[in-house]
C-alpha cells in the first residue's frame, strides 16, 4: 500500500533526516561525517554545488527518469571484462534464456543451450517467450507498425507515454486509414479503464496501458487490467508497459506478466533503463504468448534488432545486482516521502507515484515554471502537452524525476525561490 505521505513529518521525517539517511544508505559519504555533509546540504545549496552521476557538474538532471546513482556497479564492471569482445558478432541468446527463467515461462527450468546442439537451439525457438530489443522502444514501435498495418484504432489513456499514438498518428499523415483515441484518465490521474473499455469498436487494434504510468506515477489493479483484456476484441493487441514496475511500493502488486504468457493478444514491455541506470546501454524486452512473439520477430527478427554484446553483459550481470536495486529503492523511496513533506509545506497539490518521479501541481505555466528552473540550472519536465481538445491536463504540472538527496534539495530550494518571487526567471 501506499504510505501515508501526508503524515511523514509528523512521523519525523525532516529534511535533514532525509539527507542523512539516504546519503548513509546510498554510502555517498567519502570525508568528513554523514551528520556533518547532511547539515552542510540543508542549508541552500545551488545547483553549482551539485555532482550528479553522468551529468557536468552543477547540473541538476531530474527531467528524464534516470537512475540518480549512476548505473549498476556489477554492470559496469561487466561491460569492462568484455570490452575485448567487440569485435565479434554475440548473438545474444543467453539473456533471453536468463530472462524465461526469471519469467516462469513453461518449459524453460532447467533448460540449457549448446550451441554444439543446434537441436536445443530450435527447442528454445519453440518455448521462448521474450524478445530482447535495444531498448523498449522498438517493441514500442514494431507494435504500432503491426496494429496500424491494415489500417486500424490505437487507445491510450491522456495523460499518458504516448509513444504508441505518435506512431498511430505518424500513419495518419502517411494517408492510413487509423484513429487515435486518447482517454483521459480519471481526477486522480489513473487510467479510466471502463472509460477505455467503452471505447473499443470493432476496428480497435491496440489498446495501450502504461502501469505504472508516466508521467503520472499511478496503477491500475491486475484484475481490472484482465477485464480490460477479456474485453478487447480479438484481433487487439493489448500493450501493458512496465517500465517502471520495479517502484511499485504495494506489496502484494501482481504484474502483468502471467497475463502475457497465458494471453495471446498481450505483450509487456520492460526495460533495463530504470532500476538498473542503464539507459545509455539501451536495453529492454517483451514477454508475451507464442502468436505475439511469432508477430515480433516477424517484424523484427529473432534477435530482436540485436543487442550489443556489452550490452546483453550488462544486462546479465545488472539482473544479479540486487544491492544495487535496494539502495535506488530506498533513495527514490526516502526522495518521494522528502519531496511530499516538502509539497505540503509550500501548499502544492501532488500525485502520489508508484514510480522513481512525481507530478506536482505549481498552480502556473509549467513551461515557463521548467524554463525558470533551467535557468538556474534545474532540469524537470514541463507537463504540459497531454491534452484532450479542451484542456491541457497538466498544463500546470512539473514531473520530477527522483534525484540524489542533494538535488532534490536545490530543486525545493530554487522552487521556492521561484513561487516567492515576483517573477518566473
């Protein structure tokens, strides 16, 4: 379930805890003492004072949901033991097989490929169920190449990722014959799926979730999402993205993969990009039934695009580094309880985010509320832009990826400057 953020500074969860906590926890400390470096960062910094990992000094980079502690170290060290490998061709297999095992795909327990074999090699043609992609973007793409094809109806909820309905409308201009059906979502920004399932006509060939979604950082329970499914007619492609499925913070949350591997018209998209900080590696996958990986590689070919080689390493060795995924947890998960307490001090409305960034509502032109935070050396993302025909719905909105404790700490700093102030620069 979801805590209480409304009640964490009455739990005593202060700034300066914060700070403290989460440097200890993330072991950022490298002189002087954990205590001493928390009062010093609560006290005002700028953005100059601000070393974020993968980005020059004295920016603050929270616009882009990346891992604020750089990427995974057994990943790092992984693409440095291989970068003698390059030269060759991988093809990759070993991580789709890795990936069915942590799957649960039938079949695949116990199974082991040897390339002396080239029977084990089709046996895993026949039973695999994931399709590994340099990034989630291409199954992104691919899937509204197949459903848009024969001309066709993309819904997706508003606000919303998008990627699919910008290639439904990228068919538009080209003369095909498809639609686009943005469904807003409900006043709590959740996807509004009984809105989405009276939606569907008999034309309808992809119906896209993004759980948790972006930018909003909200749910939807597993099962609504298989009533949306059973709704869906037979020829749909129902796309669940879960990007950001490793944030969610209800324990007894169900993803979506079970889903895909019994259904025959569902896929779930993944990526490396979050949990893992590789998104410069450009890493992700899709799981689905036999029908939808047969419509994959179709497209795509059964390499998915190909991976790199340090890139399948990395993924590999990110998938063991479960160190590493506690410390992001608990540095994204102290940062929304920080940035909540802070909303509710300075009387901003927020959403709370089962994702690694919240939206929160400044009360003014997010756009220039973003531009005014750049100037100082800020970046967030402006909400604005996810719109039905009468309204911008977050048009006064930032998303706020979460930082490291002390860029979180110049952005409240400058945000407050900012609405204090008698201008927006």
């Amino acid at each position: 379930m979801i805590m209480g953020f409304g009640s964490v500074l009455k739990n005593g969860f202060t700034r300066r805890r914060f700070m403290k906590g989460a440097l200890l926890g993330a072991g950022a400390v490298a002189t002087g003492s954990a205590w001493e470096i928390a009062q010093a960062m609560a006290t005002g910094k700028k953005a100059g004072d601000v070393r974020g990992y993968g980005v020059e000094p004295g920016r603050v980079n929270i616009g882009s949901n990346e891992n604020p502690l750089g990427a995974s170290p057994r990943a790092v060290a992984a693409i440095a033991e291989n970068l003698h490998k390059i030269n060759r061709y991988d093809f990759g297999v070993d991580l789709p097989v890795r990936l069915n095992k942590q799957h649960n795909v039938p079949g695949v327990e116990g199974f082991e490929l040897s390339f002396e074999d080239m029977r084990s090699f089709m046996r895993f043609r026949e039973l695999n169920r994931v399709m590994v992609t340099p990034g989630s973007g291409p199954i992104l793409q691919a899937l509204a190449v197949i459903a848009a094809g024969n001309g066709g109806e993309c819904i997706e909820a508003v606000p919303g990722y998008g990627s699919v309905a910008r290639g439904f409308q990228s068919f538009q201009m080209m003369g095909k014959d498809v639609s686009v059906v943005r469904v807003p979502t409900t006043g709590d920004f959740v996807h509004d799926l009984g809105a989405m399932k009276a939606a569907i006509t008999p034309t309808t060939s992809l119906i896209v979730v993004t759980n948790p979604n972006n930018p909003t950082g909200t749910i939807v329970p597993y099962d609504e999402l298989v009533s949306l499914v059973d709704a869906a007619p037979e020829q749909a492609i129902v796309l669940i993205d879960e990007a950001y499925i490793h944030f969610v913070r209800d324990p007894n949350y169900q993803d979506a993969v079970k889903l895909a591997l019994e259904r025959d018209n569902v896929v779930v998209a993944r990526t490396f990009s979050k949990i893992y900080g590789l998104a410069g590696m450009r890493i992700g996958y899709a799981v689905g039934g036999q029908r939808m990986m047969n419509m994959l590689m179709a497209h795509m070919g059964f390499f998915g695009g190909g991976l790199s080689t340090l890139g399948m390493h990395a993924a590999l060795a990110a998938l063991d580094d479960d160190e590493f995924v506690d410390r992001t947890l608990t540095v994204v998960n102290d940062g929304k309880e920080y940035l909540s307490a802070e909303f509710d001090r300075l009387g901003l409305a927020y959403t709370p985010s089962h994702g690694n960034y919240m939206i929160v509502d400044v009360g003014r032109d997010s756009r220039r509320m973003s531009g005014a935070l750049f100037r100082r050396g800020v970046m967030v993302r402006s909400g604005s832009g996810y719109r039905t025909r009468e309204v911008d719905l977050l048009g006064n909105h930032l998303r706020v990826t979460i930082g490291k404790p002390d860029e979180l700490e110049v952005f409240v700093n400058e945000l407050e400057n900012i609405l204090g102030g008698s201008s927006q620069g």
